[in-house]
C-alpha cells in the first residue's frame, strides 16, 4: 500500500511525553497516527469522547459564572458521594449491574 508523509506541528514536551508512552507500547508516533486514522474511519467519528468540563457544561447550561459552576460542580460530586455511602445510588461494574 503507497503511503505519504503527514507533518504536524505539536509541543515539544507532548511530544516528549507521548513518545514515551508509545515506546511501552512498542509503538511509534507514525503508528499510533495510522491507528487512530483507521479508527477515525472505521467509527465515522472520533475514536475516544470529547467532553467539557463541569464549568463549562454548568456555565453554557444554566447560566452560571465560572465561579458557580466550579461551585455547583462541587456540591453535584459531594451529593453523588453522600447518596453512594448512604446506599442510595450502586455502582456499576458490569452490563449484569445493569439489569434490575
């Protein structure tokens, strides 16, 4: 199969880092490129989720500062913990937790 050379422009340390990372992997920059291309194609979108954060999610959905988000964020994962000791919320481990 022909292939062609892609250049990007990426930072130093991101650069540094990932390569690291890939080394463990036994993979190399190029590879890693040619993998997510493939998945990029095969799913028809991206290969791993793209979310915002809390602030960003609280701000644009209701209206809040970034200093209310930040703070609603906070109450909602303190809420979360408190239901999750007092029984009230299971986790889930498996497709089975699912199930009622």
């Amino acid at each position: 199969m022909p292939t062609i050379q892609l250049r990007a422009r990426v930072d130093k340390n991101l650069k540094r880092d990932s390569d690291a990372v890939l080394k463990s992997l036994g993979l190399d920059a190029g590879s890693f490129v040619s993998m997510a291309l493939t998945q990029l194609v095969n799913r028809r979108g991206l290969p791993f989720a793209v979310t915002e954060s809390d602030a960003s999610y609280f701000s644009g959905e209701y209206g809040l500062s970034p200093t209310q988000a930040v703070k609603a964020g906070g109450a909602m994962r303190r809420e979360t913990a408190q239901a999750r000791r007092a029984g009230k919320l299971r986790p889930i481990a498996s497709e089975a937790d699912l199930i009622p």
